[in-house]
C-alpha cells in the first residue's frame, strides 16, 4: 500500500498529539484544574501553564505568518478569523462548554488523557460527547435548536469596514487604519511580550519544571499543526486530496482541537469501512490517548476509575453533553479556541476563553455552595 502524502500528515500529527498526550500526563496540565487552583486556592501555576501555551503558540504562528509559510486567514478549519462575528455562538458555546468540563472532570485534552490513565468516566464522557458532538455536527441539532437565532444575532464585519476578526484588523478598523502584515505583528508580539512577562513574572511558576514543560510542549504543539497543515506539505496535501478517488475529510489549514474530532470519531464508527473519514482531528484524538497510556504504564500509574455514586455519574453525563454542544458551537474547547484559536488572534476565540473560564468558575463556586448546604 502506498504511503501517501495524505498518510504522512496523519502520521506527524499522531506523533505530535502522542508527546501532547504523555506531557500532559506527567505534568497534570489541565484548563479545568487551572480554573480550579486560582478560584479554590488561589494558585495560579496552571493557569500560567495554560496563558504560556496561547503565547507559545501565538509567537509560532506569527513567525510562520511574517516568513509567509502559513497563512490562516483562508481555508482553515475552523475558520477562526471569519467576517461573520457570531459574539452569542462564542458566548453561549463557550460558557456551555465551561460548565460542562467541570462537571465531566476536565477538559477535552485532559479527558483523553484520563482515559489513557485508566479513567473509565472520562471514557463515558468522550462517548458522550462524541455522540452530542456528532449531532451537532453531522445531525440537524444545529440548524434545529441554534442556527436561526445565532445567524440573526451575527455581526458582518465587512459591512463595519472591518475586514476581518483577527486582533489588528478590528483594531485598524475602528480607528480607520489600513492594518495589514505589519500592524498584525506588531498587535501580535505585544500580546505575546505581555502574557509571557506575566507568566514568569511568578517564582513559583519559574521553579515548576513541570508547568513550564506542560506550556511550552502544548504551545508547540499546535504551532506544529499549523506548519504542517499551512507549509508546503500542506499544499501537497491538498492537492492529492483534489486528485482522490475518495477525498479524505478536512483537508485544511488546522491545528489541534478536540471536541469536533469527537463527532468526527463518532461518524467514522458508524462506517468503519470509510477510511478515508480518518482526519488530522481524529488521529490527534488517538495520539493524545496513546501518549498518556503509554506514559502512565511507564510510570506504573495506569488505575482504572469508575464513578463514586449516582450523582458522580450524571454530572459526567451532563458534562459530556454540554462539552460536545459547547464545543461544537463555540467552534473550539480550552485548546482549539483558547489556545489554538488564540495563535490567530481571533477575537471569536479570546472571547470563548473568557466564556469557558467564566463558565467553570462559576459552576465551581456553585458546586462548592450546595456542598456546605449538604
């Protein structure tokens, strides 16, 4: 069989998701346990962790844009900088999908990688939010319960003279600037100088391997993604896809994101046959299961896990619907908007950050409040 171009995108971005995956693991980097250290203890070393990943990433993909290897504004998946600013899409997603981590234990990176550990939870919420994810997705739940009030409530920026929602291109036209390139890293760098001072301006933070280890390889990571995808493997990617007798699924400019590739998971099962359903989201996926597996039997810390009662176990389920409808409509979770997402600049994907932490730490408070009532 031949190795194909196509096959050697997947394989790279299974490698790449396999480090995610075992890095992860060791070094506990968690969005949800990042919320939950800064409103519980106030500890913020996870939540530098996670700001060092966004402004790893978002340097990378500046330096890819300035050399003119990749470029995001165009054929990207999902296409964060679009005209379309749908703000109640971002709002409501991301703080559907806020409330549903923290019910269901973790994000969608880290409930991959508990189930790598032996969590069987995070298993029944990847089913779970897989199979809402899928409706979402693949089904009509989208055009049902969402698009006619989302599309209404939808701002085209064009018509604003705003040509699109990358950072810089607001910016320059709210003040009828031109913007372009230059504006762009300028805007960009400032971002990234700022948020890295910040993370490293803690002692602790600068002493915790761990969480600087967690930072950079997550950052990395996805400017990994966007080289593959948007450098010239990329071109030659697409092109044998125009070509396929069988056009493999999303062939885009993209990096890691995990909560669309759970539907696309959940479709592809339903027709295993179909190979060529196997995309970048769904090897990203596995890798990431993988990775933390293997880590976990190298250290000997492989446990299986199962619900403590009855209530443990609906708030999973609960969580993992909220995640696959939240992540679908917000277009992203704590790594494909506010990390991912965040390397454009997009302001649909700094705006679902701050949903997705507003939604966690307010379901962490209540959840702490019913717990003293009891």
């Amino acid at each position: 069989m031949e190795f194909t171009i196509h096959n050697q995108v997947l394989l790279l971005v299974f490698l790449i998701a396999l480090a995610m995956g075992a890095v992860a693991n060791k070094t506990n980097f968690c969005t949800m346990g990042a919320v939950s250290d800064w409103v519980n203890m106030g500890d913020t070393g996870r939540l530098r962790a996670w700001l060092l990943a966004m402004a790893v990433a978002l340097s990378g993909v500046l330096l890819l844009e300035t050399t003119g290897m990749v470029n995001v504004d165009t054929e990207v998946f999902p296409p964060y900088r679009t005209a379309n600013f749908a703000w109640l899409r971002y709002l409501l997603g991301g703080l559907l999908f806020g409330v549903g981590m923290t019910l269901g234990g973790g994000c969608g990176n880290k409930t991959l990688v508990r189930i790598g550990g032996g969590n069987l939870k995070s298993l029944v919420v990847l089913v779970v939010a897989s199979i809402a994810a899928y409706l979402m997705l693949w089904g009509e739940l989208y055009g049902w319960a969402f698009d006619p009030w989302i599309s209404a409530t939808s701002v085209g920026l064009g018509s604003h003279g705003i040509r699109s929602q990358e950072l810089s291109a607001v910016i320059a036209g709210i003040a009828g600037a031109e913007g372009g390139p230059h504006m762009h890293l300028l805007v960009g760098g400032i971002v990234a100088f700022a948020m890295l001072a910040f993370v490293f301006s803690s002692h602790e933070f600068r002493g915790s391997f761990d969480n600087v280890l967690g930072g950079l390889v997550i950052g990395l990571a996805i400017v990994g993604g966007w080289a593959i995808t948007g450098g010239s493997m990329g071109a030659a990617w697409k092109e044998y896809a125009e070509f396929a007798t069988e056009v493999p699924s999303r062939v885009q400019v993209q990096s890691f994101t995990f909560i669309s590739p759970m539907g696309d998971t959940a479709r592809y099962l339903m027709e295993p046959g179909k190979l060529h359903f196997i995309n970048f989201g769904i090897m990203a996926l596995a890798g990431v299961i993988v990775g933390s597996l293997l880590y976990s039997l190298l250290k000997r810390q492989f446990r299986f896990e199962w619900f403590a009662n009855r209530e443990d176990g609906v708030n999973h389920v609960v969580g993992g619907i909220l995640m696959g409808i939240g992540g679908v409509l917000s277009m992203g979770c704590t790594i494909g908007q506010a990390v991912t997402g965040f390397s454009t600049l997009a302001l649909g994907s700094i705006l679902t950050f701050v949903a997705i932490v507003a939604g966690s730490a307010a379901t962490m408070k209540y959840l702490y409040w019913r717990a003293l009532q009891d």
